[in-house]
C-alpha cells in the first residue's frame, strides 16, 4: 500500500532509492548508505531499529553516524518505505476516531478524567509502585468489557503469575454478570521469559483470525518486568530497547488493526536525586512512554485509597483522580 504522497517525495531523491525493493529491507544495515560502520554508530547510540530510523529526523542522524544530511533523508525514506508508514487521509482516520469505544474503569471520577474510559484502538500504559493497583485495575478492565458485550474476548498476557480467577469471579459478581461466562471470555497465558512475552502478543493476531474471537482487550501485566530481570547492565540497555521497541510495535499494530485496547503496566524505579515532585520513574524510558497512546500514574492515596493521574494524552489535560479498590470493583471516594 504505497501512497503517491509517498511516492512523489521517492521520485525526487536519488534512483538507487527507488529501485530498491522495499520488501528487503529488514534491518537496519539493509538500508541505502549504511555501511558497517555507520551501522555500529547507529546500533550504539539506540538507533537500532528500521522504526526507530523511520521517525528520527535527517540531523540527528547526522549527529549520531557522521554521514551527510542527503544519506541521512534517503535512509529514513528508505526505512520509512519499508515500514509501509504512508498517509491517512482526515476522513479516513475521523472513522477509525468513530469506531473507538470507551471501557469503563466503574468509577465514575476515573471515567470522567479519561473523558469516559479506557479508549480502544490505543495502548493505555499505567505504572506505579507495588500494590499500587495496577493488576487490580487489569482485571477489572477484562471483566468490564463484557458489560457492553457479553462475546468480548481478553487476552491476559501475564507475566508475574499474578491472575486470579477468584478475583475475576468477585469482580463479575459486583458488575452483575454471570462469572462462569466472564472466565470463559478470558484467555490467559502466563510469559516465561521476554521473548516468550514478545511471541505471544505476536499470536494475538492468530487468535483473531483463527478462532474469530471479539478480542476487545490485549493485557500485559507486566510489560516490563522481564526485559529488566533479562537485560541488566549498561551494556545491554541498546538491545533491551530495541526490543521493547519492536514488542510496543507489535501491540500499536493490534490496537490499531482490530480497534482493541491494550493496556500495560509499567513499574517504577527510585530516582534517589530528585529534590522536588515524585522520586519515581518508569521503567522502559521513552520508547515505553512515546508509545503509550494514555499513561497513568497510579499512587496510593489517604484511607488505603488510590490515585489515578493522567501523565500523558493526545488530547486530554493532566488531571487527577482518586478512588478505592473493593471486592466488587472500583468505588467513589
Ligand atoms: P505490583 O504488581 O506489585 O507492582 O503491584 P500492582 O500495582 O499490580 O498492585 P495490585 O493491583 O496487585 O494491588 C494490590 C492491592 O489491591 C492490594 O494491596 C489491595 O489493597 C487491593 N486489593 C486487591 N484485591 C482486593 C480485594 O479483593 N478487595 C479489596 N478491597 N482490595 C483489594
Ligand atoms: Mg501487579
């Protein structure tokens, strides 16, 4: 699906571009103008992946492998060919805006900060400290879908071991509905690893075409516990990203294919250095946060309460919100 927009900015650059077949550019290296070296500069300051090629601009490629501004555009063009990244009309993207759906948190405060609730067709991130409520709210999520339509399917990715079906069945039971046929529209798989995790959002798509399931939620909880434990050190922080790169990748694709919310969770770690507002901070740095459509930052409030605040939208103020976790869901403050 190559666009003529696309194709008019191709025809002014240089031949070898155009003839170049799209289709064989895997990777970075396999772009116009990079050879080994300037490869190794790029893989060494994070530039690591065609995605990562596709959004930088000609100057800072420039700064980071030496090579001329002229390389530098017929690379991201490249990348960006090879990524199909073309344009969407207005039209076009105001209907996908039309289809989106938004998935109730039960709290009336949080719905309204969220200026309804959870949108489908994005990724929502929300991190925060242990028993933060993070889990809770995923389980939540998987429940509430079903209030709308009782044939939406969640797909729990876990990768802590931290689903309960106990809780799913409490969680039903305060939202009205039959907890046998919530379990039933709920499809679990436990992640061993970060490559496993990777794998089975990957197998998301299977599940939809294969089986037809309505998936309407995809959740990662957690999204990023494994490539912490996996990638440790310095020294490993490049391929860490560049995978967490390509994971978010794959899950903007399935939100934005299939009008699915997915929702991730995120933990903080301690910025000993900060002196003023929050000593805490995600982890995952800014590819997590660039690609996270909504982020939540999730706190514990006064009277064993929680506080939901919305870091980062498109189109919605930072606002905050407060509300108590119980047996039967979310409750007022
Ligand atoms: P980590 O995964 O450890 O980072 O934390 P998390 O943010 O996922 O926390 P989680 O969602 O597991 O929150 C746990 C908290 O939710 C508990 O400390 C309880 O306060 C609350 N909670 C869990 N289950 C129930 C329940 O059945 N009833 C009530 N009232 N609170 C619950
Ligand atoms: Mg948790």
């Amino acid at each position: 699906m190559r666009n003529k927009v696309v194709m008019e900015e191709l025809e002014e650059i240089e031949e070898e571009t155009i003839s170049m077949d799209p289709k064989k550019i895997n990777s970075v290296k396999d772009l116009p103008g990079v050879g080994a070296a300037t490869a190794e500069k790029l893989m060494s300051a994070g530039v690591d992946s065609l995605m990562s090629i596709a959004v930088s601009s000609p100057g800072q490629l420039v700064e980071l492998s030496g090579v001329t501004e002229a390389v530098a555009r017929k690379m991201i063009n490249a990348a960006r060919d090879a990524l199909e990244m073309g344009f969407e009309s207005g039209d076009d993207l105001l209907k996908k805006r039309e289809r989106v759906q938004k998935i109730s948190t039960g709290s009336k405060a949080f719905d309204e900060m969220m200026e309804g609730g959870f949108e489908t067709g994005a990724i929502t991130e929300c991190f925060g400290e242990f028993g933060s409520g993070k889990t809770q709210l995923a389980h939540i999520l998987a429940v509430s879908i079903q209030k709308d339509d009782p044939d939406a399917v969640a797909v729990y990715i876990d990768t802590e071991n931290t689903f309960r079906p106990e809780r799913i069945i409490q969680l039903a039971k305060g939202a009205n509905l039959d907890p046998d046929k919530v379990l039933k529209n709920i499809r679990v798989a436990r992640a061993y690893n970060s490559d496993h995790q990777m794998l089975l959002a990957e197998k998301v798509n299977d599940l939809i075409k294969d089986k037809s399931l309505k998936v309407k939620l995809v959740v990662i909880d957690s999204l990023t516990a494994h490539f912490r434990a996996e990638f440790i050190g310095r020294g490993t922080l490049a391929e860490r990203q560049q995978k967490i790169n390509k994971h978010m990748h794959t899950l903007l694709k399935l939100a934005d294919a299939h009008n699915l919310l997915v929702y991730v969770t995120n933990q903080v770690m301690s910025k000993p250095d900060t002196f003023f507002g929050d000593p805490t901070q995600a982890i995952g740095g800014h590819i997590v946060a660039h690609s996270s459509t909504f982020r939540i930052y999730l706190r514990k409030g006064k009277k064993g309460s929680r506080v939901a605040k919305l870091i980062d939208s498109p189109n919605m103020a930072e606002k905050e919100c407060g509300f108590f976790v119980t047996e039967g869901g979310l409750k007022e403050i």
